[in-house]
C-alpha cells in the first residue's frame, strides 16, 4: 500500500459525498449494455423468442422501450438521456453505433458478440473512465459472420472477427474513449482515434446525445428535447431539467428516437426523422432524414477527419449542468488530474503482491460489461 494524500483522498471524498448523499456522483456511469436488441432485456415477443422479436437489423431503427444500448455509452441512472459513440468508415452498411453478434440460433456455440471492446478503467464514482474499441476499416463482415457460424457445427470452433481477414495488415482504428468528471453532471468526454494501418484512412466520428423513449407509452412522460445552441447542444427534460453538451467544432446533426414504421412494420410513419434518421443521412447521403429545424430527440455531432496512418485524431466534448463560458479552458488539467486519482486510489486500494492481470481487473470492476 501507499501512504495517503490529495490524490488518493479524491476518491474517497468522493466515494463519501454519494453515500451520505451530499453529492450524486454515481448518478451517471456506464450503465448502457453494448447490446439490448435480442435479449431478455428487450422481448417484444409473444412467445417468449427474444432472439428474434427484436433484431440487430431492427436495432437501428426500432425504439427501446425497457433500456438502451451503444458503443462506450454513459447514462444517468434511470437511462433518460443517453450519451454513446457512433462511428462510420466509408464502407459499411450502417452506421456502428451498438455491438453486432449472433443470435441463439445463429451461432454454432449458441449467441456471440462478434466484436471486440475492453472497459480498461473505471472508478467507483465512475469519476473516471475508459473504454477501447476496435473498429475495421473495411466494411464489417455482417453476413459472413452470420452464414459461416452458422454453417459450423457444435464440434467446430466459432468463427470469430479476426477469422474474416477484416483486421489483416492492422487496417483498423483502436478508439478510446476517456470519461472524466469535473461534477456529479459535469462529464468530460476525450475521443481518441488511432488509425493502426499502413494508410491513412478517413474515419467519421458522431458521439451522439439521445433520449430513451418513454414518452409514448402508457402512462409516458412528456417530449424531452435536443436543441441547437450557442457552441453545442441544450437537453431539456422535465424531470432531469436542462444539460448543455459542448462540442470543440462539429456538424450537427438532430432527428427522432421514434420507429421507423416504414421500414420495420410497413405503416406509416407519424414523423420524417426517426431513429435512423442520421444513419441515413450520413451513409446514404438523404438529407431530408434529419431535421433542417436542429431539434428532435436523438442527436450527433458529426465529425469527419482523415488520419495519416500510424497517426491519430482526437474529439473533445463537455456534457454539463452548468452554464460555462469557456467549457476547454480547465479540460486538459480536469482530465490529467482524474487519470491520476484513480491511479493513486487503486494503488492505496491494491494489496502489495496482487499480479498485473489481477490489478486490471479490480480497475475494470465497476464497469458493467453486458
């Protein structure tokens, strides 16, 4: 053990205010799964089939009812206003925006993730975060993975990501993502993509800002709102109230977490921008999929940044409380000095003679992984 001082005390004054509820520091954390369709957690079923009712075909454009999913997402505790990181290589489909895998009767050793994410560290406060995502720069293998799994039988190995060649000659981005808070709801966000291949490559980065929904169902809530502002994004939620979300230069981006009844159901829709109103837009180029007015539900902030190889580009954010005039000017200092607590407190915190696996592990604890 270590002996203590202001670094190892941080977390623990912190770990102090949430517990005798002088200061709500565990009210936002990664408390997203990186995958609610198909799932127990989201059957809309009839027969008990949750693997099928709800798609990751659908997952895109359907609205979660019971919880939300995505790439390095945070929420608050109740799931109203969620932040995730969406990302687009020129080449897939779709827009990444959750983990895709295989379904119960898809995979030849039953449903697999088919993707590979590790949260690295996180805090009990979850003062501090961080998360890796390993994303192709080739378009992702969706129907490869799906027909050769399950071609395979039980006796076969699974037929895993690395096994397309989509990674070959390491043409793929490592993303990290750092979360760190300046507050209980003063959230710093550091997106930092390194492109690990032999070329550069362009990389479109779209952390996006969405409601869950919970305002059409019985007994819903009103419409929250997602609106442009002066440097960035306003929240407004009735019970929540109002949150600014600070970009350091972007396009944005706004539609509806609504269904896409069109697509999904054949029905009408009751509003143009849905849920994959922005997928849309940004791979298939339809602009009137996003709302011209800058309002909806469900938000990006669209960035498109070509990185040389063996090089890297970085994207920073600011989801806060509090009006501030210069939401940068105490970041980089912010973030330093949260990397730097979580050392020093699980240094104190760590038995001497624990192995380094063993350490990594205890970092990684309060970081739901589903």
């Amino acid at each position: 053990m270590t002996d203590g001082g202001s670094a190892v005390d941080a977390e623990r004054r912190r770990l102090a205010e949430a517990d005798e509820g002088v200061a709500s520091w565990r009210r936002r954390g990664p408390y997203l799964s990186e995958r609610q369709w198909g799932t127990v957690r989201e059957d809309h079923s009839t027969d008990g089939d949750a693997w099928s009712s709800f798609t990751h075909d659908q997952a895109r454009s359907r609205a979660y009812r019971w919880g939300e999913d995505g790439i390095a997402g945070v929420s608050d505790d109740k799931q109203r206003l969620c932040f995730a990181l969406a990302l687009w290589n020129g080449r897939d489909p779709i827009l990444e925006e959750r983990m895709f895998g295989l379904t119960n009767t898809e995979g030849n050793h039953g449903e697999d993730v088919k993707e590979y994410w590790f949260h690295l560290d996180n805090t009990p406060t979850h003062s501090y975060m961080k998360y890796l995502y390993k994303y192709p720069q080739g378009e992702f293998p969706y129907a490869d993975l799906v027909d050769t799994d399950r071609s395979r039988g039980r006796d076969a190995l699974e037929y895993e990501l690395l096994d397309t060649g989509v990674f070959d000659e390491d043409r793929y981005f490592d993303v990290f993502v750092e979360y760190a808070k300046a507050g209980p709801e003063d959230l710093l966000v550091e997106i930092t993509a390194h492109n690990r291949g032999p070329d550069e490559a362009v990389l479109r980065l779209l952390p996006t800002p969405w409601f869950r929904h919970t305002w059409s169902w019985a007994g819903g809530t009103a419409v929250p709102a997602l609106r442009a502002a002066d440097g960035g994004i306003r929240a407004g939620h009735d019970e929540l109230g109002t949150r600014r979300l600070h970009h350091d230069g972007a396009e944005l981006l706004f539609t509806g977490n609504e269904t896409d009844n069109e697509r999904i159901f054949g029905s009408p829709n009751t509003t143009p921008y849905v849920k994959d109103g922005i997928g849309r837009h940004v791979v298939h180029g339809e602009a009137g999929a996003v709302d011209p007015a800058r309002t909806g539900t469900k938000a990006a902030v669209h960035q498109v940044r070509t990185v040389p190889a063996g090089g890297s580009a970085t994207l920073r954010l600011r989801l806060t409380d509090t009006e501030l005039d210069d939401p940068w000017g105490d970041f980089d200092t912010t973030l330093e000095s949260r990397r730097v607590e979580a050392d020093a407190f699980y240094e104190d915190i760590t038995p001497d003679g624990m192995g380094e696996g063993e350490r990594h592990l205890v970092r990684q604890a309060p970081a739901p992984d589903a």
